[in-house]
C-alpha cells in the first residue's frame, strides 16, 4: 500500500464521522430520491449544460473576455479540484451500499465546488446589471443556497465528509477571487459593461506639477 502524496492530518475527524453515522442511520429511500435530486445541480452533466449555454451566449455577443473568464473559473478550476483529489487521497465516507453511486477520492467535493464555481461566476456576472441593493443580496443569496443545498446533499448522502464540502466553498471561492483579480487587466479590451462594473475601479494617481510665481512687474514710469 502506498502513501498518499500528499498526507494532512485531519483534527476535525470527530466531526465529520459522526455527522457521517448520523445521516447513514437516518437514510431512507425517499429521502435519497430527494437528496439525489438536489445533488444534480452540482453534477458535471448539469454544470456542463449551463455552462454550454453561457459559452455560446458570449460567443453571441463576441464578449471573448467573458468567455475566456468563464471557460477558465469553472472547468479550470474543477479540473485543479481533482488534483488535489489526487494529491490528498482521502476515501470517502461511504464506499458500498445500495444508496451509493460515486467513486473516486472524497477530498474536496468535486459537486460543491462545481456548484461553488457555476452560480459563483454567474453570480458575478449578474450583480453589476442589478442597481438595488435588495436585488443584489437577493442574487448572492439564491448562489449561497444553491451551494449549501449541493453541499448538504453530499453530506447526507454519505459521499463527503463535512470537511470535504467545506473545502470544496472554500477552494472555490478562492479560485473566483483570483480569476477576479487576474481579469483585471482585461477590461481595458471591450470586456462588457456587466463584467467591467464588477472590476475594482484603478485609483487615479494625482501628480504634484509645480507652479512658478508670477514674475513681478517693473512699474511703468511716465514723464
């Protein structure tokens, strides 16, 4: 048996045991039917759907930053997620019984970061054409649902620990911020004005220029 590559010590193990035991004595199977449905808006088939549709809107409308941006948070950032899968090696709570449908390693949850980075993203792309503040708390508000019922679900499924989904927020969030800061630069090419107004303004840099006294004046003598 080899080593994980990459070996962390978990303190929250306690925890995410017994919230693993707790749910498993709990399931039913109409109670899997309904978490099973919930956890498609994390899925890879559900978050390729959308994301085709966002794609050929933006090739639509030739915004080929916001394409760039989009291709690059969601599937960039899920594909660095499986990585460290990979690198972390941590089995998944559950790996038999007739609820269970999933494979692989269990760190971070692949559906909450893609649920993470898929209403994120969209989010950050809708907020700016929003001009109330109730408008906007209401559009990160749904995003943060959407992300927490995803990330329930795979808790009460059993294919994630709870530390797996709470990773997953967190690396994905961390991810949206840095594609932010990278598209930073892009706005100064025709990016759309719902993108532009999510950029953090340039400060503008005030320059001292210094201005010479008036040169005095010989008075003018008469005669």
């Amino acid at each position: 048996m080899t080593n994980p590559p990459l070996a962390i010590a978990n303190p929250f193990a306690g925890v995410d045991h017994g919230v693993a035991l707790w749910f498993h004595a709990h399931l039913t199977p109409a109670f899997v039917s309904v978490l099973r449905g919930i956890t498609e808006f994390g899925s890879s088939e559900w978050i390729a759907i959308v994301l085709s549709i966002a794609v050929l809107f933006f090739i639509f409308r030739r915004w080929w930053p916001s394409l760039l941006i989009m291709v690059v948070a969601v599937p960039g950032g899920m594909l660095l997620n499986e990585c460290v899968k990979i690198l972390v090696h941590r089995h998944r709570p559950f790996v038999d019984g007739w609820f269970v449908d999933w494979s692989g390693y269990s760190f971070a949850s692949g559906h909450t970061i893609g649920a993470t980075l898929l209403y994120g993203q969209l989010a950050l792309f809708i907020i700016p054409a929003i001009k109330s503040r109730r408008g906007r708390a209401l559009t990160i508000s749904a995003a943060s649902f959407v992300v927490a019922l995803v990330g329930f679900s795979r808790i009460a499924l059993g294919a994630h620990y709870l530390t797996d989904v709470l990773g997953g927020i967190f690396f994905g969030m961390i991810w949206l911020a840095l594609c932010l800061l990278v598209a930073r630069p892009l706005r100064r090419t025709a990016l759309p004005p719902v993108l532009a107004s999510v950029l953090p303004e340039t400060a503008a840099v005030l320059v001292p220029v210094p201005v010479e006294a008036d040169a005095p004046v010989a008075p003018v003598q008469t005669r």
